[in-house]
C-alpha cells in the first residue's frame, strides 16, 4: 500500500494532450503501488474524452496528495484551486523552468515511489489573500501563490497610486504598476522586474515598482504580517491580475488591499531537494566559473 498516500489526484496541463502519456504511465504505476486515483476533469478530458473526472472541490474533500504535470503555470493554477483544502502538491516539469515542478519526467516513476515510501519533506508556502474595493464594497475578493499585480492596460499611459503600509502613508508614484510578490513568487515576474530573491522561509513580501517615473523608488521587502494598501489616483485604462488569473479592471479611486492569507499551500519535496541547488540550476548560477584561470 502507499502509506500515508493513499487517494492521490493527478492533475495535467489544462487542453494539453502531449503530457497524455505521461499521465498514464503514471497512473498505471499508481494503480501498481495500491493507491486510489482521481483524476482532475479537464486532465481527464486530455486524456480520454469519455473518462470520467473531478473537480477541485472533490479532490480537496477526497485526496491525500496531488501530483501536477505541467510547468510552474499549472502548479499555480492547481494550489490555487487547493489552497482552502491544504492538499500537499508535488510537480513533475513538464514545462519550460519549473521553479515549483521539482520532478524531472524521466524519473517521474521513481521520486514518486519514493515519496509514497515515506521519502519527502513537506514546506509550507504563504499566500496572498487580495481584495479591490470601490467606494468599500468588495469586487473582487481572491488569492495569489506568486504575486498580485497593478498595471498599466493597452493604452500603455503610467498609472499613479498611493501606497499605504499598516495604514501609514509611504509614497505616491507613477509608473507602469506595482507587483507584490511572494517568497515564492520571487523567482518569477517579480525577478524579471529586478526584485530580490526571497527565501521561502521569509515572512515577507517583496513590493517592486514597475518602471516608475523616478529613479529613487526601489524594491522593498516588508514583514507578511503587513496591510499593503494601493489607492488608484490616475488610472485611465489600469488592471490588476493575481498569478497572471483573476483579470481585473479598475477604476480611479479604487483600492487593493493585500495581506497574509490564514491558508497556506503544502509542497511536498523528494528527497535531495534543496533550494539554492535548485536556484543554482534554473538561473544558471555558477556556469561560467573558470576556476583553471584563478592564480594558485
């Protein structure tokens, strides 16, 4: 049997058939191991069209953990769906990067038998909880794994807002927008913006300007257990978007208030996971020492 995961949901990029195989290569050595699987609706659509599927609230009531096949996208899109239920997710890269897919698909069989073994460990990952209010009513309320963004729309005009922390003023600024990222979201839009990198045990969140209209305005990291608060005060043509989902545009006068949310998600790591490894080799560090030309 599978130990401590038994019901285990696999979930595929969304309208993709090329990771079709793989799922069912995977699904197959699941069925071996013992285990019971649910399979996500859209996943099972790729898959076969007449097999049947479940949703994310089924699978949240039901799995024990859920693996993902895809890249850092459908990751995002899967705990985003989960983080209410706190399921444990586990990747296998099938995308491009995959900063939260630590599986590679050629050893897809093996890590997961040895996670079923009892051979992982389990981090847990802060989320964003966000709301836009207009003259105080909610239009949208949601959550964000990486970041929450304010931006400028398709007429490509700076945006101008005011930025309040724990209800005390910080600055107004005009600029393409505003990205409040996560740890986790550190190593994504947040860092092709020049943000720092958070480690992910930091109670953080990281605020990058978008190409503001000063050269003094900088990236700050803030304590998670802060209010972020950004008030529109120009915005002909502004948006806002949590993990590149929840498309939102806004208004002059509306405000998005940020904050830590009570949930947070579980990724469950094989073992040999370790995080600046990881960095190591998705960013390339390292590559270009040439340690025969140093002096001895």
């Amino acid at each position: 049997m599978a130990g401590s995961f038994s019901c285990i949901a696999l979930i595929g990029k969304p309208n993709s058939t090329e990771i079709a195989a793989s799922l069912a290569e995977l699904r197959e050595f699941l069925m071996r191991r013992g285990c019971q699987i649910m399979i996500e609706r859209e996943t099972a659509r790729a898959m076969a069209g007449d097999e049947r599927g479940y949703g994310y609230d089924e699978i949240g009531r039901r799995a024990d953990l859920a693996v993902v096949l895809g890249g850092d996208g459908t990751m995002l899109s899967a705990a985003r769906s989960l983080a209410r239920h706190q399921v444990p997710l586990i990747g296998v890269n099938q995308g491009r990067i995959g900063f939260m897919t630590d599986i590679a698909l050629n050893d897809m069989c093996a890590a997961i038998g040895t996670v079923l073994d009892g051979g992982y460990a389990l981090e847990e990952r802060s989320l964003i909880d966000a709301e836009i209010l207009r003259a105080d009513r909610v239009i949208l309320r949601t959550v964000a794994l990486n970041e929450a963004v304010i931006g400028k729309g398709a007429q490509g005009r700076l945006i101008e807002f005011d930025l309040a922390i724990d209800e005390e003023f910080v600055y107004t600024l005009r600029a393409d927008g505003m990205i409040v990222s996560t740890p986790t979201g550190s190593t994504a839009y947040s860092l092709s913006a020049q943000g720092p990198i958070l480690h992910p045990s930091l109670p953080a969140f990281a605020l990058v300007p978008l190409n503001p209209h000063t050269l003094s305005a900088r990236p700050v990291s803030v304590s998670d257990r802060s209010v972020i608060e950004i008030r529109l005060m120009r915005a002909l043509d502004a948006r806002a978007h949590f993990d590149g989902f929840a498309l939102t545009d806004l208004e002059e006068g509306d405000r998005l208030v940020l904050r830590r949310s009570a949930d947070a998600i579980r990724f469950v790591h094989p073992p040999g996971y370790n995080y600046f490894a990881m960095l190591r080799r998705k960013l390339g560090w390292s590559e270009l020492v040439d340690r025969s030309a140093e002096p001895r």
